[in-house]
C-alpha cells in the first residue's frame, strides 16, 4: 500500500527527475521491509505498568571499578534521566517494571535493561573515554532516530570528526555539517552551508548560545570551532527547539566540552597549517577549566622570502569555559570564544576579521519535574581594513555586536507532559562601516539598533506509548530603536526622501512561530514523523555572492525592510536495525519563502548608505527527498545519503520576474563517509561526495569594444556548471596504543581529492588570439597533509 | 577604495586558486546591435562604433554594420552625421566640440538583421562639467615591491562626484581599453572642498616585472623613474560610471566572493540595442616619476 500511495504522489510531479525519485523510494522502502523480516521488534511498554513506586539506587562505575561522577542515567520508557554524584550514585523513584537504560559518560555511552522488581540497586559499568582513539560523544539515545520529535535534526559526533579526513589535516566539524543530507557547502572548501536549499546567512549558529556571524578562518577554508574543546554540534534543519528562532533554515549549536574533568589534561596537535594546544584542568573538587587555542603559522614562512618579509597572513582563536558545579543540581558556566584572521600586505594594507564572544550559563535543578536555565551572553563580530598607502592612510571599520539574556524553564507535568517555557531578548547594535582618513570627514553609514525579544512556550506530550506530538508558540517583537536614518525609496527603488529618528522604538514588527511535530512509532525501531514550522528571519547578510566574504554585513529589518517569513513541512520515515547498529532515514521537506530577500543586478553593497534601495523582495520555495543510512558501531562505521531537491526564487525585477533557481540548487547530492578500523592501532577512512553542478548564468553573446569581448548573459542560472564530485582519504594510527604511558599519540595521514579532481570554483571567460574561451577556477587539487596529535 | 581592497582580497585567493580552460555549451543568442561611443568635449571629431552582436564563442569577429545612419543632435537641434570608417567605425566628417553642460542625441539607423525594416536606435546625454585637476604626484611607496601612488589633487568638482582616468607613459596610451580605465566615486571626500591628495591607482617599478606572472603583467601598470606619466581626468555621470564598473565586473564572468551573479551590463541606448554612449570632458596633468631614495 505504501508503494502505492507514494508513486500516485510523485507521478505528479512534472520534472524530469521524476524516475529518479520514484527510484530511490521504492529502494528505500524495498530495504526497508527487507530488514524488517530479519529484525525481532522488542517492544517494552511500560506505560500499563501498575506495580508500585520504587527507590532506585544506583551507581556508575568504569571497567576498573571507579565510580564515574557526573555520568547520565536515563530511563528510556518513562523520558527521565539523573546524573550521578560526587561518588558515582544516583537515586530515582520510578514505578516497578522492565526498563531500558542509556547510561552516558565523556564520550561514551551504553544501553542496559533493568527490571526494577528484581534489582534496586544496579551497578552500571561503561568504558570511561581516555584514548585518542576512543571519543564517541553522544548524549543521544541510540534510538533517537526514531523516537526523537525531531524532523531533520543531526547530531555529529567527535568520533565521526576526528576520522573523517581532512583538508590540510585540520578537523572541522562544520565540514562535517556539510556532509549531511539537505546540506551544501556554499563553494568548495568554504565554512559557509546551505541547509535545504536557504542561504547561508539563514543559519544561526551559536557557541555556547552566543551568536557566531562569520563561522570562517582564511576566507572560509576552515571553520572558527576548535575541535579539542568542542563536545560535539546539533544540526536542525528547520524545526529549531523553541528557544531558538530568527533564522529561516537551521540552528547549529556548537557545544565545548561541559563535564567536570577529573585531572590535569592536556591535548592538542600539530598540522601543516596551524596547531592546537587545549589544557583541562580540574580547580578544586567542584570546579573545572578549559582552555584551548589554535593558531596557524603560514606568515612565518612568508617571513623567510625578503619578498614577503613584511607579509602577515595567519589566522588565530582561543577558547576559555570555566565550570562549576555547586552540586550535580547547580551548575554555573562560563564561556569565552576569541578569534581572528589578519591578512597584511607589507605592512601597507591590512584586512582583519574576527568574532568573539562570552556566555554566562547557570542550570538550575529544582525538582526531579523542574530546572532553569538562566543565561546572558555578549556576541560580536568585525572587519576593518587599513591601508598605508602613502597619501591614501585610510581606515575601515565595520561590526555587530548582540548582547542577549535568556531564562528557560522545563516543567515535567506528570509521565506524559514536558513544558518548555521562557523568555529571551538581544539587543542588535548594527554598524555597518566608517570609513576614517586623516585629511577628510569620516563616511559613516547609518547605524542601527534592535531590540528583540521572544517568549515561547513548547509542550512535548507523550500521548500513547507510540503517539507522540510537540506544539508550541514562538511570539517574537522585533523593534527598531534608537537613533536610525531611514532611506525611503519611490516604487523604482530610487531615493526619495530620509527620516532621522532620535531615540524611542521607530517601527516594531511582531511575528508568531507555530511549531507542531507528530511521531507515530510503528515499532521499537520504526517511525512515522510530520512537523510543521513557521520561522522568521529579521535580519540578513548584505552580500550578493555565493560563497560570501569576511565583508560581509548584517542589516536588519525595518521600516524598509520586512522579517522574511518561511513556512516548512516535512514528513518522514525512521528506521533503525539490529539494536539500533543501523539508522535509516527518508525525509520530504517543502520550504515556502514570504518576504524573501535578493539584490538587484549589479547591486552596490558595501559602503553604501541607500544600500536598501538595491534590495528586491520576493518568494521562493524548496522541496526536497533525503535518504539517508548510517552505520554507528562495529569496525566499519559511517554513512551514506541521497539528497534529491529544488529551491528557486521569484524577485522583481530579477530575472524579468520569472522564477529562477538558486545559487544553492543541487538536483543530486551524494555523501558518503566510512571510517575501518583494521586493528586496535589504525584506522582508515574515505570520504566520497557528488553533486549536480551549482546553477549559474553563462554568455550566450557579446560585444565587442575597443578590442575587448564584453559578455551578454542568459537568463539568471539557466545553467549549471560541471557537477563536483571528490574523494578524500585517511589513515591514522595511534602511536600509543598498549603503551603504559600518560603520553597519548597518533599520527593522521590525509589525502583530500585522491584523483585530483579540478571542481570549478567559479567560471571565468577571458579571449586571445583564437577568440573568447572558458575558464574553470579551481581551488584545490589533490592535497596531502599530516597532522600529529596527542594528549597526556 | 573598494577596488584597492578586491585586488588585494583577490590576491589571498589567487595564491590558492588554478584554472584550465573548459567547453560549455550555451545557447547563440540571436544578432543584436552594439553601439559605443564617448562624446568627448576635449576633442573636436567624435566617433562610435556599430557592430552586431555574436554568439560569445564565436571564433569570427564580431561582424561591423557599415551602412548606417548615424547621427548626433544638439539640444539647439545642430545636427552633424557621422560617416563609415571602417571596422564598424563612424566619425563625424564636420568638426564637432561638444559644449559643457549641454545635451546631445545620437541616433542610428539600420537594418542589423535583414529583415527589410530599418530600426532607430536612440541615446541622450549631457557633457558634464571639467574637473578641476590642479597636479597629478607620484608617490614612491612599497606593497611587496616597490610602487609609485598616483595622488591627484583637484577643486571641488560639484555634481555628480563620479570620474574616470586613463594613463600616458611618455605619451602612449597605456589603459586602451575600457577594462583598463579606472573609475572613482568620490562620495568619501568632502563635498564642498578641495581634494587634496586622493590617491587613485599604483604603478608596479617596472624593475621587478619579471617577478609577476604573465597575468599580471597584462593586468598591471609598470613605470621606470623617470617616465612622464599623464593623467587624463573627466567627470562622468552615474550612468556611464555604473556602465563602465559592470563592463569590468562582468568581463571575466561572476565573482563567487565579493560579486553577484553574473548580469547584463545596462545601456542607456533604446530599442534593445546593446552598449553605451558615454560623454566625457577631458583634462590633463603630467609629471615624472621620481627616482626612490
């Protein structure tokens, strides 16, 4: 019946992609239902369970019988977890019957089953997480692919980082993101990443709840996210937790490391690029530090060639969180995030940019059915530019700064009702630049201020033991503030007139986000999942380009400008097989865009104060299937997944207002990414990625002046440029393994694009003698890197 | 400024990025008129060119149209027609000194693509006011190498505060073509004063030349001390300079980084013909090169 059901829907589809589609579900569902005969559905249902109260109490110890304080309990069938105290133990009362239990430790985690009408006591042993070899961090329930709420929502594991191969040997989990399915690399080798066929300024991405607005080191070649002190990253494709919101495509949260360490660590490594040093340190019984830093070193070899001698050209980011647990109930955190990349021309111009940031967490237990978060957190990002040209000394500048505040409360109502409620609030300063010269006045573009704020509420209601639903509300005001010059512009987009507002809020917009997601579990390891969300955007990049620049600036809604607005529905079916070894996934998504924002032809956008006249608004929509298989445990781990998709665009005056694709368009997407661990000491990787070529707009004719050929183009990306596909390689071995010393190491071999493939970055046309030809650009070709790491 | 800061960006990237030529298939577009011409006050015969347009990958030139009707009109309806050179070229046969201030029509006429219908091709503009260039000053400086800034000091040029420059080492033109000429937008110095010292593009010492590589060689400008080097300076309106920034923006095609998708370039010439007719009011200033302590 399925089958059925399926191929009437997609026969309606028109485009030629049609047999494809068709194609790779019947695979899907045909795999499905093949493993489900080979597959015995355990389904513990507790929920009838009408044995009295029980007082568990219990312990966490590793292999050599040390109790593990501060490891997860959770009990899958009743959604209630503990954490275990200064001596390993935990206490909860639950109602007598078969439960299984996840227990969750640094990195590593394991699953029991307890029958509590025959054990009170439970002693749980797991493998504590020391080797270099061994990080799989998860909090996650091995089940979650199929009994989370969550639609298109990823976790990515350090363990599944630190393997994959890398470009130049530097670990990047946001090039981990790009590899999932719904997800593209706005250019090749960049940190900038399209989710679902949105911009890559429709992404928030948070440290440690701080706002990250330019996630790249070396124009995008690397991300800022230190992979030593990160614990691991959430992708959600859409459907963001409640709290989160401003964003139309997705929230990636980056987590650092937030377990009491329990003695002096000290980790790091060495790459061709850059090295990395992190030390962790307990401070006293209840308190922790981390400290990490990585800093690249090309500039000193620039220093050797007298040419270059004066050349800067580095990049560089630090990472502090200080921990302290009152008690495993209270816990206060503190976080600082520092980066920059700095590109000097001797000593006469000089390009920076960096972000930096600081949180302030305090988690608040009050009850085993209450706990707060309360939190503030300052994020800012700038560039400035300065030249020394004799004559022409000048000095740009340009920067965001948020400060936000948050408190979030989780009520547990009962077994069944988990409310999640709270407020938050930013406050937006806006510079978009000044330009300062000795001999002239400062240029300065008109500063703005936002102010907005949010209260949501969210209920995740376990209705039956296979019905789930979550339903909530996101109610956002967003308010200009302050002094503002507002440009207002005729119906043609030509300046009429200007408006300066002193003080007070000039213009307020208000939006509400309806969010509700349906999980129906067929089985213990299948589901049916569905969610809509309503999301809103009040603020963008002004940037025209595909691959974006460290140039590029915030600017936010206002009188002008309206919160762009996406409705998202999405539907699809879970799978796991034998004990969860295997995750399976199909997703539908539709993604409707109102208010959409694009930039006209030629559109001037930097240092340009009436830059919103060269906005043009409009709609667009994305669909899409995602396929997608994992393997999480045995010596061959990995993934592989299918993404089948469309996004276009509708804007006046662009393209003769027709619709036309976007910068972000892949028709096909292939990832795959295998880890093989062939013995205790080394493991082997592969990664392999294809993609339908990006959409671009090619010359169907010229001009000729003077002696030069001037292009005519097509219609807005009528074309697609030759489709990427790369294969990347690693082999580590760990240096150390059997050794008896506190010295941990391993080296990492890595070979990015194996055959050496010329993906085209961009095309370029340029004419000789034999007339006008085309150019593919380029960035990397077959690139080897060795990367030493270690820890003690 | 903005120019300075894409080269230097560009050079970050270029020291990473490899090209290799490529076939694409594209659709021909069909046969067009291409009109460009400057209107030049300086001078007393003014000339444009006519051409058809080709498919981008055609290895014939561009095909000229030689039996044009060209025209230009003074707002006091003088008119002066132009005659065929060759190449596509028309030059005006009476002499013709366009007046600051004034308005000017050009008008072609002709049958571009057989069809029996002679179609009328249109474009005004306005000969903007002389920039009161007072001394050009070649400043010895260093970016990696050895450069010379040229550093333009001018009055107050009121209007529309865009300009355009082109470059003479000993007397040869040495930015022809239009990718060459440089253009400014001059909204960052003050409105009502004079610009005193505002740099507008850097000579490479042409003793490393054999230091850069043949692309740059063919994108740079390098001078030897001593060389006389003249600026030629107009204003130019919004139009024109936003006419001559597409052209080199969509010369080589789209910019991943700091450009949008590639775009038509915008004429200001009607009936869908294909370029622009600038006008343009030429000033000139030398001096030399000084010898770097």
């Amino acid at each position: 019946m399925k089958k059925v059901k399926i191929r009437n829907v997609v026969s309606r589809r028109p485009d030629k992609d049609k047999k494809c589609f068709v194609f790779s579900l019947i695979c899907f569902f045909i795999l499905s239902n093949f493993y489900s005969l080979n597959c015995n559905a355990e389904n513990i249902d507790n929920t009838t369970a009408k044995d009295s109260i029980v007082q568990l109490s219990g312990r966490v110890m590793n292999m050599n019988k040390e109790p593990l304080i501060g490891a997860t309990v959770y009990f899958k069938e009743v959604n209630k977890g503990v954490i275990t105290d200064d001596n390993g133990k935990f206490y909860l009362k639950l109602r007598n019957g078969l439960y299984t239990v996840e227990v969750s430790y640094v990195g590593k985690s394991k699953v029991f089953k307890l029958n509590t009408r025959k054990e009170h006591n439970p002693i749980f042993k797991i493998e504590d997480n020391t080797n270099l070899d061994e990080v799989i961090v998860t909090a996650d329930r091995e089940d979650k692919n199929v009994t989370s709420l969550n639609i298109g929502a990823h976790n990515v594991s350090l363990s599944s980082i630190s393997k994959m191969p890398q470009m130049m040997g530097e670990v990047d989990v946001v090039k981990a993101i790009q590899l999932l399915p719904g997800v593209q690399p706005t250019s090749d080798g960049g940190a900038g990443f399209s989710v679902r066929g949105g911009g890559s300024d429709q992404n928030l991405i948070l440290l440690d709840n701080s706002t990250i607005y330019n996630a790249s080191h070396i124009l995008g070649l690397f991300s800022v996210f230190n992979n030593d002190v990160i614990k691991g990253a959430d992708l959600y494709k859409g459907d963001m937790p409640m709290r989160f919101g401003g964003r139309l495509s997705s929230l990636l949260q980056i987590h650092t490391k937030d377990e009491l360490v329990p003695k002096f660590t000290m980790n790091g490594g060495i790459g061709l690029l850059a090295s990395r040093l992190t030390i962790e340190s307990p401070i006293g019984e209840k308190t922790s530090i981390i400290v990490g830093g990585r800093r690249s070193y090309a500039d000193l070899f620039l220093k050797m060639d007298k040419d270059h001698k004066d050349d800067d050209l580095y990049f560089y980011d630090a990472n502090i969180k200080v921990l302290h647990k009152f008690s495993n109930k209270n816990i206060l955190e503190f976080n600082g995030y520092i980066g920059k990349d700095l590109f000097g021309m001797g000593g006469v111009q000089t390009c920076y940019y960096g972000n930096s940031t600081i949180s302030l967490i305090w988690k608040k237990i009050f009850s085993d059915s209450f706990s707060m978060n309360l939190g503030s957190n300052m994020s800012h990002y700038g560039y400035g530019l300065e030249s020394n040209l004799k004559n022409s000394e000048m000095k740009w500048k340009a920067d965001i700064t948020d400060y936000s505040g948050f408190i979030n409360f989780l009520n547990l109502v009962g077994d069944k009702m988990e409310l999640n409620y709270g407020i938050t609030g930013t406050f937006h300063l806006f510079n978009p630049g000044i330009v300062t010269q000795p001999k002239y006045d400062d240029f300065q573009l008109p500063k703005r201020n936002a102010l907005e704020y949010s209260f949501y509420i969210e209920n995740k209601h376990h209705i039956t033991s296979h019905f789930s639903a979550k339903y909530g509300l996101r109610v956002t005001s967003y308010n200009n503030v302050g002094k503002g010059l507002i440009y207002n512009f005729d119906e043609n987009h030509n300046f009429t007139d200007s408006i300066q507002h002193n003080s007070g809020v000039y213009n307020t917009y208000v939006r509400v986000e309806p969010r509700i997601g349906l999980v129906y579990q067929l089985n213990e390891t299948s589901s049916l999942k569905a969610d809509y969300v309503h999301n809103v955007q009040f603020m963008q990049i002004a940037n025209n380009s595909s691959a974006g620049s460290p140039l590029d600036m915030w600017f936010c809604a206002g009188p002008n400008v309206k919160p762009q607005e996406a409705d998202i529905f999405s539907v699809g079916y879970f799978r796991n097989f034998k004990e969860n070894m295997y995750e399976a996934s199909c997703e539908l998504y539709y993604r409707k865009v109102k208010n959409g924002i694009d930039f006209a032809d030629h559109a001037e956008l930097l240092l340009n104060k009436k830059m919103e006249g060269e906005l043009r608004i409009g709609s667009g929509k994305a669909y899409g299937l995602e396929l997608m298989v994992r393997k999480n445990s045995g010596n061959l781990t990995g993934f592989i997944n299918y993404t089948l998709s469309r996004s276009t665009r509708k804007a006046e005056e662009i393209n003769d207002g027709k619709e036309y694709l976007t910068p972000y368009d892949r028709t096909h997407c292939i990832n795959m990414c295998a880890s093989y661990k062939l013995n205790p000491k080394s493991t082997i990787s592969a990664t392999f990625i294809y993609s339908t070529g990006s959409p671009t707009t090619y010359p169907v004719g010229r001009m000729k002046i003077g002696d030069e050929y001037y292009p005519i183009y097509s219609k807005r990306n009528e074309y697609r440029k030759p489709s990427y596909n790369r294969l990347d390689l690693a082999w580590t071995y760990n240096l150390s393994y059997n050794k008896k010393r506190k010295w941990k190491d391993e080296i990492t071999f890595s070979i990015y694009n194996v055959y050496n493939h010329h993906n085209a970055w961009t095309i370029s046309y340029d004419s000789d003698e034999t007339g006008p030809y085309a150019e593919k650009v380029y960035l990397f070709g077959l690139l080897p890197s060795i990367t030493y790491n270690f820890k003690f | 400024m903005k120019t300075n800061l894409y080269i230097f960006l560009l050079l970050c990237f270029a020291c990473l990025s490899c090209t290799e030529r490529i076939d694409i298939d594209t659709d021909d577009m069909e046969d067009k008129v291409s009109i460009f011409g400057e209107l030049d006050a300086s001078k007393d015969h003014q000339s444009i060119s006519v051409n058809k347009t080709a498919p981008y990958f055609s290895k014939e030139d561009n095909a000229p149209i030689t039996d044009a009707r060209v025209t230009i009109t003074s707002e006091d309806n003088e008119v002066w027609t132009l005659s065929y050179v060759d190449n596509g070229k028309y030059e005006t046969t009476d002499e013709l000194t366009p007046l600051e201030g004034k308005k000017y029509t050009l008008k072609v006429v002709c049958d571009y693509n057989n069809d029996g219908i002679k179609d009328i091709f249109t474009s005004t503009v306005k000969i903007p006011i002389k920039a009161k260039l007072n001394s050009i000053e070649y400043v010895p400086d260093k970016m990696v190498y050895d450069i010379y800034n040229a550093t333009i000091y001018c009055g107050d040029p009121g209007g529309e505060r865009y300009c355009m420059y082109k470059f003479y080492n000993n007397g040869e033109l040495i930015t022809p073509q239009l990718s060459d000429w440089l253009i400014a937008d001059i909204q960052f110095w003050n409105k009502n004063g004079d610009i005193n010292g505002l740099f507008c593009y850097f000579f490479f010492d042409k003793k490393n030349y054999d230091k850069f590589s043949d692309d740059e060689q063919d994108d740079y400008l390098f001078v030897d001390p001593g060389d006389s080097v003249t600026i030629e300076m107009s204003m130019i309106d919004k139009g024109y300079y936003d006419f001559i920034s597409q052209c080199q923006t969509e010369l080589h095609g789209e910019n991943p980084i700091f450009g949008g998708p590639a775009a038509n370039i915008v004429t200001n010439i009607d009936n869908g013909a294909y370029g622009y007719w600038g006008a343009v009011n030429y000033v000139k200033k030398s001096n030399i090169i000084p010898q770097k302590e």
